[in-house]
C-alpha cells in the first residue's frame, strides 16, 4: 500500500512494465475496492493489450467480446493488435440493432440489475464461432456470466476469458487470463461516494 501527494490510499499494480497506482472506494462497511479506470489511459491500454494478445496466442479464436463501455478500449487495442474483430454488448437497446438478444448482469457498484444486448449483425459474427470474453476487471462475475449467457444464446463458443484484472477470492478466477489480481481491503465504515467505477 502506498500513499499519493493528496494522501488518497491506494493500491500499486504493475501491468507489462506500467505502473499505476489506484484509488481505494468504500463499497460496503469495511471494504473497499481499488479501482481500475482505464479510460482514457492509452499507455496503461496498449500496454494490456500487449499482455493479454500474447497470453492467448495458444488459443484459437475468431473474436473477441466485451461489454459497454469501460473495456472498449481495451477490446480495441487487442483487435487491433491481434487482427481479429471486436464486438461489443450493449447496455440499451436501440431499434437499429433488430432481433437482438438479451442478458442480464448485477453491478456491485451501481448496486442494480443491468442488461446486455447482442445485436441481430453482431450475432451473425458471432454464430457459431469460437470467442473470447474481455473485460478490464472481473469482480464478482456476474458481467461474464451475462456474456456467456448470450454467447451461447447466439450459438457461438467461450474459448477463453480475459481481464486485465481479476479481484475478490483469486481461487475463482483460476480459468481467467489476467494480467494482475486485485485482492478486497478493509475500509472504516463510511458513505458511498456516488458514482459507477464500471468493476462487475
């Protein structure tokens, strides 16, 4: 643990040679989270992108999937990198997207049920391909969960999961490539600050 010039508690990670140090959020009584905000950060993004495309070099794949809207950079980096495509999974529903399919996630941030939505020409993409999830932190899951419910919806097939980050009890993450663990910090009983750091 160390602590910035504005004496704001904090969590070093090291991400392929670039380090950044991330703010600890209360998120219950006694517990708070470091969080991970990648937008914006085209070092920390391309740096990442490096790391997971090469971890997945033994994989095969057809494209890679993420969900609105913190990882889309990361996504893009990675399908830019690698060559392969990208689609992302909306959060609202837009009559242009057609016959789309539809999942549900529950952030622990935003503290609500959220849906996920494949659109009718990202599902032809998809369909019947081998694909990898990506996400920039997976906390509790249930973000992932939600995307494989709509990959296999759409017939297509998991060939790996990604992060930058996996946080929480690291024994659940053991089939998640990642290029960092996040463990959860004791935190004195406080308000929630408002806002969504995006972590699911």
């Amino acid at each position: 643990m160390v602590q910035n010039p504005n004496r704001l508690t904090t969590h070093r990670i090291h991400i392929q040679g670039v380090v950044r140090d991330l703010p600890l959020f209360p998120m219950a009584p006694e517990l708070a989270i470091a969080v991970l905000n990648i937008l914006g950060d085209v070092e920390l993004c391309e740096a990442a992108a490096a790391g997971l495309t090469q971890a997945l070099q033994g994989i095969d794949y057809h494209c890679l999937i993420t969900a609105e809207a913190k990882s889309i950079p990361l996504a893009y980096a990675m399908a830019r990198q690698s060559g392969k495509p990208y689609v992302v999974l909306r959060k609202h529903y837009k009559t242009y997207m057609g016959a789309a399919l539809e999942s549900s996630s529950h952030s622990i941030t935003t503290g609500h049920a959220q849906k996920l939505y494949l659109d009718a020409k990202d599902r032809a993409t998809v369909a019947g391909r081998r694909v990898v999830l990506v996400d920039d932190v997976i906390s509790t899951g249930s973000t992932l969960t939600a995307m494989e419910n709509l990959m296999h919806e759409a017939g297509a097939v998991v060939a790996a999961r990604a992060a930058i980050c996996t946080e929480g009890d690291p024994d659940r993450w053991r089939d998640v490539v990642a290029l960092a663990h996040l463990p959860l910090f004791p935190w004195p009983a406080a308000e929630h600050p408002e806002g969504d750091h995006g972590h699911s």
